[in-house]
C-alpha cells in the first residue's frame, strides 16, 4: 500500500487516505493495525504532476551578474589587502555634482576606517567599478553602558567610481518574486523582473520610519523579502572591531530593526518602502547593516549626516526633451535617439512589436522593418508617457514616448 495523500476530512469527520491500488486491501491492512475501518475514508490515489512546462532553458540576467548600468541591489566584490569578501550595492547617488556609491563600511577591509577598499562587479577580482573614498572612524560613545566604544550612527561608507563605468542614479535592482516576509520566510529568485527591472526612488527617509511600517530590501543572497519595522533607534554592538576603536566593537547608534529575512552577503543592499501595489515608485530607507533576530537597518538620513549633506540617491525628478533623428533606406526607416536624462527605460516598437530590449536607458538606435506606425518608449516609471514625434516616408510615423 503506497499513501499518496493524508488528510483530515472536515465533512466526513474521517482521516482520509489517498492510495494507491486497491482501497480494499489498504482497508484490511488498517484493520490488522486495529484501528477502526469506519473512521478512515480510503480513496483511490489521483494522479499527481509536477506543473513544469518544457521548453528551452533560459537563463535571464541576474543580480549576481554582470549589471550594466551600474545600480543598486547588484551584487558586488570587495578586496582590500589580505581581506576580501561579498556584499551588495546599497544604492548610487550625486554628491557636489559627482555619482558615487554607498555600501556598508563593513565591506571593506577596516570597519569605520578608510583603508581604500576596491570594489568590483559582480564579485571580487572581476570588474573594478569603485574605490572607498570616505568612511568615517566616528566618535568615542558608551553602549548599554559600557564605555569605550567607537561609534557611528550608521555602518555605511563611499565609493568613487571607477572611469568608463555605466551607472544610473536613483535605481533599484528589482527582481522577479517578494518572499513572505517575516525572518522565518524563505530566500527568493535573485534573477532580474524583466518586465519591471527597476525600483525607482523618487523619495528618501527624512526621520520618518516607524514600528509597523512595512519594509523591502534586496540582497544577492536571499533576493527581495520584506517585513515590518519591530525596533526604532536603537543601539546595537556589531561583533566587528574598528581599527581605531579602543573597545572591542564599533556599535551602531540609533539603528532600526525589521523582521525580515536577510543573509550573509545581503550586506549594503537597499532597503525602501513602496509607495503604492504595482507601482515602480519607492522611498529609500537606507541599507541593510547586519543580521539580529532580523534584519538591522542603517537609515538613510543617518548615512547622509556622515557622508555628506548634499548626498542625493532620487531619481531625476524630470525627463530631459527627448531628440530623436531618422533615416530612410528603401522601406525601413531607422530611428536613433539622443540619451534622455531621468528616462528607466527605453522601447523601441513598429505596431506594438518591440524590437529592441526596455532596459538600457541610453543613448542608442533601432532599425523599424514595419514601415508603418513604431515609436521609441521611455519610461521613469509605470506612469503615463508623454510623446514626441517625427515623421519618416513614406508616410511612417516614429514617436518617443516619455514618461516618469
């Protein structure tokens, strides 16, 4: 007798069995055993299937991947002298005019300490894309008092980026499926949503979390989980010395707790909240800072105040007037565009067929080979799109669409 299902019948007041074969000599197997044959429903076992589809594999871009713009929730490598490890990309930001990045001091060699930790992507010894430019020693404190401490209010610290490197301010990795939520919910996919690729952070924290509020984040380890905020400024002891710290650990002050699931290598990821279901449009809290019955929050605000006041992570609050150029040979007009500042993504369309991918926002071109109706679409966020046109013969119609 081989059991398929098992279950108690909550119409029949009757444990029920799913088996295989015969019911009847599953029913005299149960009477041997002396239970009562009338408090036990048998039925023959359905078939069961594993709902997968064949096809061919595919593989779509992943956080731990390569990441072309540079943004934040990519997975990312660090090295300095004999230390080296991984960690995540909190998010990218203008300071003075100049894009920089921000991650948790404590992926670099020294916590609170510049020791000028190089960054690579996705992992160490890869692609160089930064090198720390700023991490403070912070300030002589007491914890749960015990004096001597190092402290800083955040565990966060800045990177320059390397020459050439593609980056876009004000975006967020987002990935295909949000966990449960809670800290005992489950890792999730850490493949690229290719419809929806990016959070776009068109906000930021300003002293305002609070118990109860629900929180994102992305990390390379466990992917997209969530959980509400359990714990409001409060101190925590990280198990890491600073090099300069004359006490045995460098807390962070004022921290804020959440209960969702984060992992080793979560570490300097984004942390946001999102405005509205099924909109792109997100607030960033700050960055995950280390595990603790949960995950352990260094919010924005708090990063600012150390790193520099004029640190701004938005994204362009407006799109720049799209420039697009044309050409015509025989019956296939080719349409190029200039970048378009603040735009997430771009599409290139002929009668609703996309022709090239929506996720590079850069300068580029597309050959339509429906002489007819096409467009280029670019988008901030899942807003309406405004458009501007140009028109090609014979009698074909190029637009760009842009929207935020």
């Amino acid at each position: 007798m081989g059991i398929r299902a098992l279950d108690v019948d909550e119409i029949t007041i009757r444990v029920r069995l799913d088996v295989d074969g015969d019911p009847a000599s599953a029913r005299r197997a149960i009477e041997t055993l002396g239970v009562d044959p009338e408090a036990v429903l048998l039925q023959p076992a359905a078939r069961i299937e594993d709902m997968r589809v064949r096809r061919a594999k595919m593989a779509p871009p992943n956080i731990n991947s390569v990441a072309s713009p540079l943004v934040g929730g990519v997975s990312i490598g660090w090295s300095s002298g004999q230390y080296a490890g991984g960690c995540t990309l909190g998010f990218l930001a203008k300071l003075a005019g100049t894009t920089r990045f921000v991650t948790a001091s404590h992926c670099t060699g020294i916590k609170y300490f510049l020791d000028g930790a190089n960054v690579f992507q996705p992992f160490t010894g890869s692609n160089l894309i930064g090198t720390e430019i700023l991490d403070p020693v912070g300030f002589s404190c007491s914890v749960y008092f015990l004096p001597w401490f190092w402290c800083r209010n955040s565990d966060a610290a800045l990177f320059s980026l390397a020459p050439n490197v593609s980056a876009e301010v004000g975006l967020l990795a987002r990935t295909q499926v949000r966990n449960g939520g809670g800290t005992y919910g489950l890792p999730t996919t850490t493949d690229w949503d290719q419809l929806n690729p990016y959070w776009v952070v068109d906000a930021v924290e300003q002293n305002n979390l609070y118990a109860g509020l629900a929180v994102d984040k992305v990390g390379m380890t466990t992917g997209w989980t969530w959980g509400a905020i359990n714990s409001t400024c409060f101190d925590i002891v990280s198990s890491q010395n600073s090099n300069n710290a004359p006490g045995p650990a460098a807390p962070i002050k004022c921290a804020y707790k959440a209960d969702a699931l984060t992992d080793l290598g979560d570490s300097g990821g984004p942390v946001f909240y999102i405005h509205t279901e099924g909109d792109s449009r997100v607030t960033l809290a700050g960055i995950t800072s280390v595990r603790y019955q949960g995950l352990v929050v260094s919010k924005y605000s708090s990063i600012v105040s150390e790193l520099g006041a004029g640190l701004d992570a938005r994204r362009a609050a407006t799109l720049t007037t799209p420039v697009i150029s044309g050409s015509l040979a025989g019956q296939v007009p080719t349409v190029a565009w200039a970048s378009v500042a603040g735009a997430t993504y771009i599409a290139c369309t002929a009668n609703g067929i996309a022709t090239r991918p929506a996720r590079d926002p850069t300068v580029g071109s597309c050959s339509l080979s429906i002489p007819t109706r096409s467009s280029i679409q670019i988008f901030r966020s899942t807003r309406t799109p405004v458009r501007a046109h140009r028109r090609f013969p014979p009698k074909a119609t190029s637009s760009i669409r842009c929207g935020r």
